[in-house]
C-alpha cells in the first residue's frame, strides 16, 4: 500500500492542487460581484448637492477605503465616495469625503479623507461663430468670403472661462473643391492659442452652445469669377386687412452674395425682392422668395443653397376716439389784459392703437393758447397747442375763438 500511495506522488499532490484552485475559481466565479469580509478598495468619488447653476473645476480623484466586518452578501456596487456640495459657495474649498457602505460594514480608514475643489458659476454669452478653412480647392478655382448661419451662437459654461471665450470655430475643408460647398457643422471651442477647451477631465464637455451646429456655405468659383455682398431691398403691395398695419418689411438674410465678372458686379449694388402681396394679413407672414424670380443682371448670379424670404410684420393700425370736457388754457396773457368769457371745454378727437387710448381720460390732456404778444380784441380761429399722453396722436388742429379785454382792476392800479 505503501508503494502504491507513493508511486506518482508528485503528479498526485499537483492535481490535488489544480483540484483545489479549479474549486476556488468556480466559487468566485459564482460570486462575480461580492467581497470578502475584510478589504481595501479603490472606489470612485461622486459629487452631489450641487446647484444646476454651478460646475466643479476639479477633476474627482479615485478614493482608497479599508472596510472591516463586511457582509458576504454585499454588492461592491453598493460601496462608493461622496461629497455634499449642497452648501458649496465659488471658489476654492475642502470638502469631507464620506464613504457609502451596506449595513453592518465598518469603515477602518479612507484615503483622502477630504478634497479641496474649485466651484465655479455656470453662466451663459453670445459670441460670433468664425469659419476656418482648410486645404486648396480644385485648379484654377477659388475660395470665396464664408457664409454661416446664425452668425453668433449662446454658450453657457463656467464664468471663468466664458470670460476668455471671444468666439467658436467651424472647421471646414475645401480641399479638391470645384463648387460651391453647403453642409452643417458643429461648433468646436478653442481657446486665444487655438487649443481644445475641456474640462477637469479631457473627457468632460464644460461648454455647451445653442444651437449647437450651424450652416455654413462656401463660395468656391472660377478665378476669373468674383464675389460680392449687396442688400437685399423689399417693397409690398396691397393693404392689410381693416384695422391692421404693415409695421416692417424684414428680408431674410439682410444681405446675400453674389458671384460674377468684375464688370458685370461694378455698379451692382443691391438686390430688388417684391412685391410682396400684403393684402388683407392680419398676421405677420413669412414669403419665401425663390432665387429664379429674382431678376439679376447678366453674368450675376446666386451662391448655390442661396434661400431668400421676406418677413411681414403686421400690428394693429391706430383707431380714433372721441374725448369731450376737455379744458383750454389761455397762457402769456398782458398783465393789463384778461378774457372776456372763459373759453368752453371741447371734445377732440385723439389717435392711437386701442389698447392705449381705451383708458385715456379728459384730465389727461392739456389743451392751450398762446396770447404772447396779443392786444385787447377779438380772436377767431387760433390753433390750439397739447400735450397728449406717450403713443397718443392728434390728428388734426382744433381751433377757438375769444377775446381779450383790459384789466379794469390792473388799470385802476
């Protein structure tokens, strides 16, 4: 028997242990996420409590913890770092880590036991959108001024780097281009060196803009071609309905590119749109002008993806009321002169929108005349001066008669 255990011993005690260790690896697999009853962990540090109108500057570390007593159940998810930044104020300051464990768990030591992190106020800023170009387009080819729409985005991100932020940039390629390129594009964020602007982490995006990609076309022409920016002019025809106004004529872009011979632009200062047909709106409209109605001169023409419209705005036109009792002065009357008989209140008519004039009272409004200058006798016809409240007309002149007398009791003195 003796022999026998002791033949191929050493094969024996080796896949004893492989038995061993195969034993253990399946256990553990079992249990992919539990812990043992005593450990020391790496665990991620969270932030919580913090205002949507503040941003930490600092990037989160990793925490170490020694855990004792903990449960053979326990999830090692259920285990993380936190900080409270309920009470965080800008600037610099500690803040205590406090550690999240199942029940029953004992946290023996955590390293670090506090962090110094910098907050910062989330704020928002318009700045202009600026294209940047790259590459060569195709021979005898070339590039011409960028438009891009909207011109200026709002980013909102920390004010202390808002404050350095002047623009954002779209980067676009016009290598081997041979007409004119249209396409979308996201806006990027690069600091005053050009450089990509990140946050505590290279991975986290502290910038954020609205919209956040913009249209951009690039002329691209024959070089014997050029490229021009002129106006764009509106006119209308017709009438709103009753009781409406035509208050603006608003085209859309301002101002469009045109690309021609130098000859052919030389002279060539705006683009004429209209008329637009206005009758009876009540509602502002938008028209969309298509490029092939509008007459150019030969050898001008449109950027390709060029779109033209025009904005009507319409408001309510001003209404009349009529206000009666309203008192008239007679000022700069002679010190040796009076009125004869005081001049009777008057109704007048008044002009403006509805939702002015409706609480419009007599009391309101200052009537008078002015008797520089005049002698004892009798006036006909003399134009009456106001003053009306802000967005109140007059639309005609009323006029008075009177007379002025000697002051009997001036002369006697």
């Amino acid at each position: 028997m003796v022999e026998m255990f002791r033949r191929n011993l050493v094969v024996k005690v080796v896949s004893f242990l492989f038995a061993i260790l195969f034993w253990l690896f399946v256990l553990n697999e079992g249990m992919p996420d539990k812990l043992i009853p005593e450990q020391t962990l790496t665990i991620p540090l969270v932030a919580s409590g913090l205002d949507q109108d503040m941003v930490v500057m600092t990037q989160l570390p990793l925490v170490r913890v020694r855990l004792q007593g903990i449960n053979p159940s326990a999830n090692i998810k259920d285990i993380y770092a936190q900080i409270d930044l309920s009470n965080g104020v800008p600037g610099e300051g500690t803040y205590v880590i406090k550690v999240n464990t199942p029940p029953g768990t004992n946290v023996v030591d955590v390293q670090p036991a506090s962090i110094k992190l910098t907050l910062d106020t989330v704020q928002e800023k318009t700045v202009p959108v600026q294209v940047v170009i790259s590459g060569n387009p195709a021979n005898n080819y070339q590039v011409g001024n960028p438009i891009v729409r909207p011109s200026a985005v709002n980013v909102r991100g920390p004010s202390s780097t808002l404050g350095t932020l002047d623009k954002v940039i779209v980067e676009i390629s016009v290598t081997g281009a041979n007409q004119t390129i249209q396409l979308s594009r996201p806006v990027s964020f690069r600091d005053k060196e050009g450089k990509p602007i990140f946050g505590p982490s290279p991975s986290l995006d502290i910038l954020s803009s609205y919209p956040s990609s913009v249209d951009v076309i690039v002329p691209v022409m024959a070089k014997e071609l050029s490229s021009k920016m002129v106006p764009l002019k509106v006119t209308s025809q017709g009438a709103p309905a009753p009781g409406m106004e035509l208050r603006s004529l608003v085209p859309s872009p301002a101002s469009v590119q045109v690309v021609g011979t130098r000859e052919a632009l030389q002279g060539f200062d705006s683009v004429s749109l209209g008329p637009v047909d206005i009758s009876n709106l009540a509602d502002d409209k938008t028209f969309q002008i298509p490029t092939n109605q509008v007459t150019l001169p030969t050898g001008v023409s449109f950027l390709n993806g060029t779109t033209l419209s025009v904005i009507a705005q319409i408001s309510p036109g001003p209404v009349q009321k009529s206000i009666s009792g309203v008192a008239i002065q007679i000022r700069n009357i002679g010190k040796d002169l009076e009125i004869e008989e005081p001049i009777p209140p008057m109704e007048i008519v008044i002009e403006g929108l509805s939702d002015i004039l409706k609480d419009i009272t007599a009391d309101q409004i200052q009537l008078w005349v002015d008797a520089s200058a005049q002698k004892a006798g009798s006036y006909s016809g003399v134009n009456v001066f106001w003053q009306l409240p802000p967005g109140v007309t007059m639309p005609t002149t009323p006029q008075v008669d009177y007379s002025l007398k000697a002051d009997l009791k001036e002369g006697a003195v």
